[in-house]
C-alpha cells in the first residue's frame, strides 16, 4: 500500500498496486502493470490520472478529486467519488458505480461494447454525460443533460429533475427509457 501527503506526485509500478490514503496538493499521476485499488480515501487537489492499462481499477473508499480525473482500465468500479472537474473513463470493461459520484465536469465514458451502470440513486452530474457503450444504464438525483453518446443496446436513464440533450447526437440502438420524476412523484420534463 502507498500512502502519499504531498505536492505533485507520480508512481509506476510494475505489478498490482495498492492506493492508500493519501493528500496530494497538486498534479497525481499512477501507472501500474497489473491493477489498482484503494485501500484508503485519496483527497487529490490537482488533475489526476490513473492508468491501469488492461487491468481493472476499484476506487471505493470515498475518494475527492479538486480536479480532472483520468481512468484508463479493463474493468472499473467506481465507489462514493467527488470530482471537481471533468470525469474521463477509458475502459475495456464494464463501467460501474457503487456509492455517490459527484461530478462537475463533464463526464466521458468510452466503454465500447461493454456495460456502463452508473446507478446510485444519489449520483449528481453537474453537466454532459457522454457515454460509448453497449447496455447503458444513468441515474442523477436532479437535473441530467445527456451529452453525445452511442449505445450499442439498451439505454436507461433516471433523473429527479429535466433532462436535456447537450451538443451532439444521441445514437441508440436498443430501447430507450427515460423517466424524469423527482422524490415526491413530479414527473419533470423531457427535452431531447
């Protein structure tokens, strides 16, 4: 396990690697050869790219990062995460969530041909979500605007609040459902 508290930070290894809780005031930068997870809370001021290659990447312990955040990886489970910026996944394998992700920026998943189910309840993107993926499944707790996406098969997305479509087109395959409905059964509107 490598634990950090400090200024810009970079770290490559060649096998499996544990992220330990760590503070990083500036730029975070991780390559490894086999995957990578965390073993503890990473609050990350500056951008932060993550790289395992063809490799997974858990990030569960409640994680905050100030800026950007890069994912390249097989398959990746995202858990409670706050990213002040933008939000940019490079997966070959499927794409899922299992606690809050609070995102920002824009968020864009490239997950060609794999599943992408980003579907707490409590999730909240501050702007586009831009998907490439085969079944796809989006959950936000307010508003949602849906940015360019392909989606190879089904497509379901749930909102609290009025979901929009952003700039580019949206290209589905599968079936499309899209529910926009608040907590106390308000259904809100629906502009693509």
């Amino acid at each position: 396990e490598v634990r950090i508290t400090g200024g810009a930070v970079t770290i490559v290894d060649e096998d499996a690697l544990v992220l330990g809780a760590s503070t990083v005031s500036s730029t975070y930068t991780v390559t490894a050869g086999g995957p990578i997870t965390d073993g503890g809370a990473l609050a990350i001021t500056g951008a932060a790219t993550i790289n395992a290659g063809s490799n997974a990447v858990t990030l569960n312990d409640g994680n905050t990062f100030t800026g950007d955040l890069t994912l390249t990886s097989a398959a990746l489970i995202l858990g409670a995460t706050t990213v002040g910026g933008a939000l940019s996944v490079t997966a070959s394998g499927a794409v899922t969530d299992t606690g809050k992700l609070g995102i920002t920026g824009i968020t864009t998943i490239s997950a060609s041909g794999q599943t992408v189910e980003l579907n707490e309840a409590t999730n909240n993107f501050g702007n586009e979500v831009r998907i490439i993926g085969a079944a796809v499944t989006v959950v936000d707790e307010d508003e949602l605007v849906l940015g360019v996406s392909t989606v190879g098969g089904a497509y379901t997305v749930t909102a609290g609040g009025p979901i929009t479509d952003g700039a580019g087109a949206l290209d589905i395959t599968g079936i499309t459902t899209i529910t926009a409905q608040n907590s106390l059964n308000v259904k809100q509107d629906v502009t693509l």
